[in-house]
C-alpha cells in the first residue's frame, strides 16, 4: 500500500517552466483508491541568467535575470477504483534581478488546474501496462501579463504601457488540455511512465503539445529516487525579439503570452515516506528551449495522505 501511494505522489509532483508554473503537466496511472487521496504543498525557488530569444541559443538576456518563487497546493482524490480528481493552485512573485524598474516585478495567484483522469487499463488485472486518460481546464490567475492588461480581465491594455512582460506568471488565458498517459511497476521497486498531450488556451496563445518520461526507483522500504524528462513544443511562430536599445523595448515586449515557447527539462529528486506524511526535495534545469529562460530550480514538498 505505501509503495502504490508512494508512485500516486510522485506522478503528481509540480515542475517549472519560464516564469510560469506548469502543474505536473497532467497525471498518472496509478490513481488514489476510492474515497482516498492526498493534498501536498510545494514551494519552488529558481531562478535564471540566460535565456533562449528564439532559436539563436543561450545568450544573456538585456534584464540579466529572473527570480521566481512559487507556493502550490496540489489535490488528488479517488472517486472509483478507475477514476480520479486533481487540482492545483498557488501563488507566485517573479523579479528581475538587475534591480532597476523595467520590467516590473509581480505576484498574484497562479492559473488554476483541474482534471479528471480514467484509468481504462490496470496492470494489477491485466498484467500489461496500465493506461489512463487525462482531461483538464486551466483557469488564468489574477496575475499582470504586460501590455495585455490583468490576466483576468480579458481585455487588451495600453500597450504603451510597459507591464509584466517576461515576469508575467502565467499566459493569462483559460484553456483546455487532453493527454494519454502509460505506466507500470516492475517487481513492486521500479516504475516507468510515459505521457503525451497537447495543452490549447483561449486566444492568441500558441497551442502547445508535452511529452513527460518518468522513472522511479525505491533504494529503501521509505525512500523513492525519481527523474522526469518534459519535453515542450509550441505551435507558434511568434519570437520575443532582439534585445532592447536604451530607451526601447525588444520586439513584441507586450506579446509575452503569444510567443512560441519550446522548453527540455530535467528534473531529479527523491522523497522520505513517513506513514501519512511525505517529504520530497526536488532539482530542475531547463536544459534547451525557444523564448525560454535557462532556470534551475529547487522545490520541497509536504504531503499529507487522507482516508487510507
């Protein structure tokens, strides 16, 4: 039973992308039994130097640097023995790092994540891999995006206006997203998933399709070891543009949540089993990109098991 929970949890760890909060980036398998389920929460500190301006390779971006940190609330819970609920939310504030005024920092509330996944496969009955799909909204947060105005009042600003930009959180736009999930546990000691959607928001926003491959490994009765490799491809052809002149702002500042966001990730960490509580302690690195910042990040994590 703690193994079963202990893989539940790690497919729903929180990751990162560029100044905004990808939640999980979808689901699992290997689903909370009914009338069970956890609550977990996360705080991530990454921050960044260089960043990818379209696809010309790493170079300092004009503002040298972002800094984000992040506090998420992620709940899952069983409704039947093939089906199950989740949701994230959380709260962000993101800063330049050079310390003068342009580009704003800002905070507010992350998008918020909700889904259902339906497990139509188990590998305990069948004894092949288990299969699940995963649909999901996003709901935009309360957070600046730049010359769009607040993401929540769906309405163009004063583009003069010099706002979030590149410390927007979030696209600020609702959306919609469907992905096909595969996973299995070898010998009760090793676990292998894979997941594959596509991810559409309102608007101008680019769609975009993800690939998650995760692996997980018990090196104790109370400790898994896990690594997930994201891979993000956007539909867009939309840079973010040179960098900007003195007195002027690079191509398509305002145009923040419509350019075309390609992100490889990398994430490594490991978590403590004590009986209805976790502790992880997780490692990520945007490893190559387009229009993205080369973050690392740090995240922990707590979580509380309920109903078991």
């Amino acid at each position: 039973m703690q193994k079963a929970r202990a893989f539940v949890l790690l497919a729903t760890v929180s990751c990162l992308a560029f100044a905004t909060v990808a939640f999980a980036d979808g689901g699992t398998t290997w689903l909370p039994a009914p009338g069970t389920g956890s609550v977990t929460v996360s705080y991530v500190s990454q921050s960044a130097d260089n960043m990818w301006v379209g696809e010309n390779g790493p170079n300092p971006i004009p503002f040298q640097g972002l800094e984000q940190s992040t506090f998420l609330v992620n709940g899952t819970y069983g409704l039947t023995d093939a089906v199950a609920l989740d949701v994230s939310v959380g709260r962000s504030e993101v800063s330049p790092t050079h310390g003068r005024p342009i580009p704003l920092s800002t905070d507010g509330i992350t998008d918020t994540e909700a889904g259902v996944t339906w497990r139509f496969s188990d590998e305990v009955v069948t004894g092949n891999p288990s299969m699940a799909v995963r649909m999901g909204v996003i709901l935009a947060g309360n957070y600046d995006t730049g010359g769009f105005g607040p993401a929540e009042s769906g309405i163009m600003g004063d583009a003069s206006r010099v706002g979030a930009g590149p410390t927007a959180i979030g696209d600020g736009a609702n959306g919609f997203e469907l992905s096909g999930i595969i996973g299995k546990v070898f010998n009760g000691q090793f676990a292998l998933a894979a997941e594959a959607g596509v991810r559409t928001r309102a608007g101008e926003v680019p769609t975009e399709t993800f690939i998650n491959l995760d692996a997980h490994v018990f090196v104790r009765d109370n400790i898994v070891l896990s690594g997930q490799y994201h891979i993000q491809s956007s539909s867009g052809d939309l840079d973010i543009g040179p960098p900007p002149s003195p007195g002027k702002h690079g191509t398509n500042w305002q145009k923040f949540p419509f350019v075309a966001e390609d992100v490889n990730r990398l994430s490594i960490g490991g978590t403590l089993l004590l009986d209805q509580v976790n502790i992880g302690l997780h490692w990520f690195n945007v490893l190559d990109g387009r229009n993205t910042a080369e973050f690392k990040a740090l995240g922990g994590t707590l979580t509380y098991n309920f109903g078991q």
